[in-house]
C-alpha cells in the first residue's frame, strides 16, 4: 500500500506541488478578503436569483428586476436575470447560511484556483513547466483577480470553466477523439461551453474553438469517412455533436428558468462594430493595470519611476502576444488555432456592448500572457535557431516582468489588509442594514422604494425599487426616497428645505441615510365594506 502510494505521488508530483501553489494563493486571497461586500448591484441579482432558486421565488426577482429597469431613470443598469449557474452554485450557500458575504465569497475563489489549476495544465505542453508556472503566478497572484475574490461576481466562475473547457478541448484533440469513434467527448465539450456561455454569454467563445480545432483537423474527419460504414453520415453527426449539445443544454436553461442571454443593448445604442474602436481605447488602462503597469484610479502608466518605460514595456507585450499569435496560429495550428479562436471570441464579444468593465479582461489576460511568451520565444528561435535551447529560458524571463509588477502590487495590497480590518461600506454595513431595516418597518409591499441601487433593496426588503437623479422621476413614480447622505451618485441629494418644498416628509434617519415619504400622487380610495378609512 505504502508503495503505491509512492509510486501515485511519484508519477503526479509536478501537478500536487501546483495544487500546493493554488491552495497558497487561495489562503492568500482569503486573508485579503474583508467583511461584507462593496456597493455595485450586480452581486445583489446574483444573490438574489440564488435565494429564489432555494425558496421558489425566481419568478418574484425577475418580476422586481424588470420593474425596476421599466421604471427607473435609465434602464441599462442590469439584465432582468443573469444567467443562471453562478446563482445555482450559489444557491446552497444561500439556503444553509442566508446572506452571509464571507461564505458566498467562496464560490470565486474556489473558482479563481481551480481556474488557475488548469490554466498550468493548458500552457504546460505548449510551453515547459518554467513556463507555465510564471504564467499561473502572473495571473495567481494579480491583485485585479485577488480583488475580486473579495466580491460576489461571476467572473472569476467563468474563467475557471473557460480554463475546464479548453483543457478539455486539449484533450480530446491530442487523443484524436475530436473525429473519433465516440460521442460522449464532444457531448461533454457542447456541455462545457454551454455552462460558461451560462455562466456569462462570453462563453460563446468556446463553441469558435471547437469550430477552430475541428478546421485544423480536418484530415482526421476524412480518415473517420473513410474507415466506417456511413461514411460521411457519421462525420456530420460528430462535427454537430458539441454544437447539439450546447443548443440543448441552453434550451433546457431557457426553459426551465427564466432568461434573457440574447440581449443586444438596443437602450444604450446596441452592441455591434460601432463600438469596438472606443472600447478598444478605453481598455488601455485596465489592460496597464492587469499587467503591473499602472496603478488602479487615475493614474498614468509608471515603471521604475518613468511613464515612457512602461509605456515602451506595454507596446512591447502588447506587439509580442500578436506575433505570437500569428506565427503560432499559421505554424503551429493544431495546437494553437483554437487558443487564437476563443481569445479572437471573447475580444469580439467584450468589445461589442456599448459599456465596458475592467473586470472583463480578467478572461483575457492569461491568453495574452501565453502569446507574449511564444512571441518571444519565436522572434528569438527566429534570430538564433531552433536548436538553441536558451531562447525559451529568455521567454520565460522575459513575462517574469509583469509577475513582478503584479506581485509588488499584490505585496503592498496584502500588507494594508494584513493591518486593518473593517466592514466594508455596502449593504452589510451596519447603517446600511438599520436604513433597510427602517425601510421594512415604514413601507409595505405595495409601495416603491427609490434607492441608488434598486436590486440591493430588492434582495434585502423585497420592496419594489427603482433608481434614478431626478426630483420630477422621484415625484412621478416613488414612495418613498431612501437617500444617502450628500451624495449625489444615482440620486438627488435633497436638502431639509428643498425637501419640504417638494412636500417630503423626514421619517427616519440616521448618520447615513434618510428617509423620506413622497407626497402621494392620487387622492386615497373611499373606504370600502370592511376597510378602515
């Protein structure tokens, strides 16, 4: 027994000393992560969708969502539901432990390492161990996806099953099963891409490597024909196979549960090629920050001191991951065409909407540092030969710079959470949870609630909320007005005397908030039999 157990740890030591390297930075991420969770509203949906998986009320949450995006201002702030497996790994939580941040939280860094786990495998046999570990700590240890370990987003689920997915594209293609004599691989393949692209709709990306893969191996669907019965038959079915098992897994979703994946932005201009030219501009600076070249907020880029270093060092990674993808995508197409697809795939899909987040590039990022690598390592085998062997030791180096960048960040970030300890300012907050508890108290089911995040005072009143910056819309449509002491994000910042010139009426407060009551817009019904006046 004693030997075995040797001779198992013998043949899978590299990938436990990695697992080893995961749970480090998953008890680093934990450490860093503080109590409650920051304002946003998106974790609020998610929350809430997961909470109405467990007790029934799905319906309810999407019937609030879209009243609130109907009746709001502006009604570009949210889907009327996301999709739905980040709710449903969610939902167990929610139903052991209610709303409970530090357990919720869980689920993405469990996710972040996992995802990290098998972006080690994918790089590993294209790059060399060396490689592939410089490659995992640029990501593992990124303060941009430490950070948000520390919030309730789908992101970070959705980098661990795109890593899962082409992984396993990996592997089905080196066993030569993409035109195989089973079908069970590729249904698992359509299967995976079906929960990343219901994870977030960027997991579309994974259906054009499939597409990508199959292309490059096409001689392999003429070798199928020709050694079965069918023929051809057997090759059309095998080609649709992932893509059949995608589209079921997705009805079933849409069927089931309440959706809206195909959503194009119509009410702030619509998504299309239009927008790609100002995205592209815009994710300068998030893509500086994801790379150690900038610090967050409105800061320029900055290396040593110098913003001409990190803006040469910038262009630098950023011309070196093109190369790489061009002569490993027409040299080297069965191993990487369908890397080059899906990273083509998501850069279309983030790029199209007309809103942008930084959060976005964080499925991004590891291909880019992949190709920065294998453009350095070809632009040197192209200078020195092929038989050289130190051009991908240099490759290596040469990506250690933003592993440093990103680790010095991550260094100074740990050592401020290692020092203080707080409740973030959000809904946990304790002034936050008395003004929700005021509004529970003051309100009923029947009235609506004006907040600067609608689908956070939907998840903890179950009041109907909306959102918006203007007395007239507050007047026209509102309640009640739960208002954030001066400030005037989302919302009208009302003074004592402006107030009661509007007829608003103070009934509760504390050093946060106020709350105030609208003036009723209709007369009040006659008493009916059996109704008090």
């Amino acid at each position: 027994m004693v030997d075995t157990l040797r001779a198992w740890v013998g043949r899978r030591r590299a990938h436990l000393a990695v697992a080893l390297i995961c749970l480090a930075i998953f008890q680093l991420c934990r450490s860093m992560q503080e109590q409650g969770h920051g304002w946003g509203d998106d974790f609020a949906l998610y929350i809430d969708q997961a909470r109405g998986l467990t007790d029934g009320s799905v319906g309810d949450v999407a019937s609030l969502t879209r009243y609130a995006l109907d009746n709001s201002s502006y009604s570009t702030f949210s889907a009327y539901v996301y999709p739905w497996v980040f709710p449903m790994l969610l939902a167990p939580i929610v139903a052991l432990k209610g709303i409970d941040y530090s357990a919720l939280k869980l689920v993405g860094t469990l996710s972040f390492v996992v995802g990290l786990f098998f972006l080690q495998r994918i790089v590993r046999h294209r790059a060399g161990t060396a490689a592939s570990i410089v490659i995992m700590l640029a990501v593992g240890l990124n303060n941009l996806y430490i950070g948000y370990t520390d919030a309730v987003l789908s992101d970070l689920t959705f980098f661990m099953l795109l890593m899962i997915g082409i992984w396993w594209l990996d592997h089905v293609t080196d066993r030569g099963r993409l035109f195989g004599d089973s079908l069970w691989p590729l249904i698992g393949l359509g299967a995976l891409a079906c929960l990343a692209f219901d994870t977030r709709k960027e997991g579309v990306a994974l259906l054009l490597g499939i597409f990508a893969a199959q292309a490059v191996r096409w001689r392999e669907a003429r070798a199928l024909a020709a050694r079965v019965s069918d023929g051809w038959k057997r090759v059309a079915i095998t080609f649709a196979a992932p893509y059949l098992a995608f589209g079921a897994g997705a009805l079933i979703f849409q069927t089931i549960l309440p959706g809206q994946p195909y959503d194009n932005f119509q009410r702030a201009g619509g998504s299309g090629l239009h927008n790609m030219k100002f995205n592209l501009k815009w994710y300068r600076l998030p893509f500086a920050e994801a790379i150690g070249l900038k610090d967050i907020g409105a800061h320029p880029l900055s290396m040593l001191g110098s913003t001409s270093l990190a803006n040469a060092v910038f262009w630098v990674f950023v011309v070196t991951a093109l190369l790489g993808i061009a002569w490993r995508t027409l040299l080297r197409p069965r191993l990487d065409a369908h890397l080059t697809a899906v990273l083509f795939g998501l850069v279309i899909v983030i790029l199209s909407p007309p809103f942008r987040e930084g959060r976005y590039l964080l499925s991004v990022l590891p291909f880019m540092l992949y190709f920065a690598w294998q453009g350095v390592d070809g632009v040197q085998r192209f200078l020195v030969g092929h038989a050289r062997q130190w051009p991908s030791v240099l490759a290596t180096a040469a990506l250690a710079i933003p592993l440093v960048c990103v680790a010095t960040d991550t260094w100074g970030s740990y050592k401020y959470h290692r020092d203080y300890s707080y409740v973030e300012w959000g809904p946990d907050n304790p002034s936050v949870q008395e003004a929700f508890a005021a509004v529970t108290q003051y309100t009923d089911a029947r009235d609506v609630v004006v907040f600067f995040q609608a689908r956070t005072m939907n998840l903890y009143t179950r009041r109907r909320a909306i959102q918006g910056n203007s007395e007239s819309m507050m007047l026209q449509r509102g309640d009640w007005f739960l208002m954030a002491r001066d400030s005037d994000y989302i919302q009208t910042n009302l003074t004592d005397a402006r107030a009661t010139l509007l007829g608003f009426v103070k009934m509760w407060q504390n050093a946060k908030f106020v709350l105030w009551r609208i003036p009723p817009r209709y007369p009040p019904l006659p008493a009916g039999p059996g109704v008090p006046p």
